[in-house]
C-alpha cells in the first residue's frame, strides 16, 4: 500500500484532477466561506457530493452527521468542517486488505471480469507488468475469446509487459484456453495467472454461464481456484458501474474491484458508492495510460488527493 507522500501520491493527485475540480474544490470554496451551517450550505453541500457519484445514502448521511455535529457544537465552520467531511469519506473507505492474496505454493489463478469497454485487457498488462516488477513471474490467459481484437490486444499488451500468454483463436472454448493456461503455469512454474474474460453482459445469461464454465474447468487443475475474482469498472460509467457490479459479485463471488479511467472523469466517489452498497474492497484504481498507472488502492492517499 502506498502512503500519501512522493511521486506516487502526486501520480494519483493528478490522475482525481477532475474529480478534485467537482469536489475537492467545491467543497473548500463552500466551507471556506464563513457561511452558516443552514438549509441552503447543507443542499449545496448534498448537491457537490452527489455530483462526484458518492451517492445518495452516503451523502444524507454526511448532511445529517454535520447537522447533529453543528448543533453540538463539535463541528465549527472552515477547516475543521473540511476535516469532518474528510474523516467522514475516510472511515467509508477502510479496510484492511492486501493487493491480493497470493497463494503459498503454486500459481495463483486471478479472473478479470467486466463489461466490454471497462478497460481488463489494458488492466491484466498493467497488472502483469506491477507484479513482474516485485519478482513475480506472470502468465496471462486471453480469454476473451467473442472479439479477436481483445486477443491480439492482449497479445501485445503482454509483449510490452514481458510476460507469457496463452492464447486460442477467435471464437473458441473460454474455458479451454484458461485450463491451458492454468496447465502451463503449473509446468512452467508461473507466480500468477491473470485470465481474461469476455463482457458482453448484453447477453447476460450466457455470459454468466461461460465465467462459470471457466470456474469449473480450472477447478479441475487447482481445486481452490480462482483465488481472487477481480471486477474491473470503469468509472466513467458512474451509477451504471453499480449496477454492474451487483450482477457480477451476485454470478462470480467478485472479490475485489479494479476502478479504471479515474483520470477521465469527476465521479471518483464511485469508489465510495460500490464499497459502501456492495461491501467490496478496491484493491487497483487506474489513473493514467501508462504501465505503470495502475496504483494499489490507499483510501488515505485517495481522500487527500481528491482535497490537496
């Protein structure tokens, strides 16, 4: 995990930049105002959290925690209001949880699930290329087999990142090419196995059917397999990224969430959202093009980016 200090701070200071423009500095110019805590600071209030997707649940509660605190005179006007606000996002976000849970003797297997778009193909090789850089040796599976682009993507994707693929052709078996990469690991002596998946969630019940098949089949090499389900969203999509991840977490057991494209968007408060409706960790949030712009989730370094 990474603490809010030195250049890895300042990548996601400036991968939230938009979503510190929405909230960040909306929130700073309204409390920093010397403005009574009336009905009309407390909508505008609601109105700028909920305008970074933080949600309804989340923001009434803010509002009604502030109103209590103020009138109990916990709670004055100015900073110590922006370190109520922040404190409050904080504890949203806390949990104890590690990048992910690697096993202690053969490869662990990580399925990447989501909808088309999300950003898994260009995740699974930032992914790759963080965990090769700490010693690891990866093997990523192209598995999504409904689109040949998202093979030959992948394939170059894995050259940049200098990691081995296993790969079939377009319109095979899933499943089967994930039981080889599964295979190939263990022969190989691979650390990590990242396998892709179509998203094509359109089609849902049959999309839903093939990530189970593919559970099933590598079950089949290593009983306890997958070992982590990571659901990647973008978020952009905003409220729409919740709806997907109740369909995921309800058909996969998702363990974990990837949040991609922060850089692209205000609505970093998605991140709030999902934990708080969902209960799932984010273990990844995407905040750039490059390699190396995928960072393990800190929610200290996420709050203070989204005020700095």
């Amino acid at each position: 995990m990474f603490k809010a200090i030195g250049k890895l701070f300042q990548k996601v200071k400036d991968g939230l930049t938009k979503t510190r423009q929405v909230i960040g500095g909306a929130l700073r110019r309204l409390v920093g105002g010397g403005r009574t805590i009336d009905a009309a600071f407390l909508q505008e209030l609601e109105d700028t959290l909920l305008s970074a997707d933080i949600g309804v649940a989340k923001s009434d509660e803010i509002v009604a925690e502030l109103k209590a605190k103020y009138r109990d005179g916990e709670v004055a006007k100015g900073e110590d209001l922006l370190a109520f606000l922040k404190d409050s996002l904080r504890r949203e976000l806390a949990v104890e949880q590690d990048e992910l849970r690697f096993q202690k003797t053969g490869p662990t297997v990580v399925l990447i699930v989501g909808v088309n778009g999300a950003g898994k193909t260009t995740t699974i090789a930032k992914l790759a290329h963080r965990l090769t850089t700490t010693g690891r040796k990866v093997l990523v599976a192209a598995g999504d087999t409904y689109r040949a682009a998202a093979i030959e993507q992948l394939e170059i994707w894995a050259k940049r990142a200098k990691v081995e693929i296993v790969k079939g052709e377009a319109g095979g078996d899933a499943a089967a090419i994930a039981f080889d990469a599964v295979a190939a690991a263990q022969a190989r002596g691979s650390d990590v196995v990242l396998i892709d998946t179509a998203g094509r969630l359109h089609n849902k019940e049959h999309l839903m059917r093939e990530l189970e098949k593919i559970r099933r089949v590598i079950q089949k090499r290593i009983p306890d397999a997958p070992h982590e389900v990571l659901l990647v969203l973008d978020a952009t999509a905003g409220q729409n990224a919740v709806q997907q991840a109740k369909v995921f977490k309800d058909a996969m057991g998702v363990t974990g969430l990837v949040i991609t494209k922060l850089d692209g968007t205000a609505k970093g408060g998605i991140a709030i959202t999902i934990k708080r409706e969902l209960g799932l960790a984010v273990r990844y949030i995407g905040v750039g093009e490059g390699m190396d712009d995928l960072q393990p989730f800190d929610p200290d370094a996420f709050i203070e980016a989204i005020f700095a």
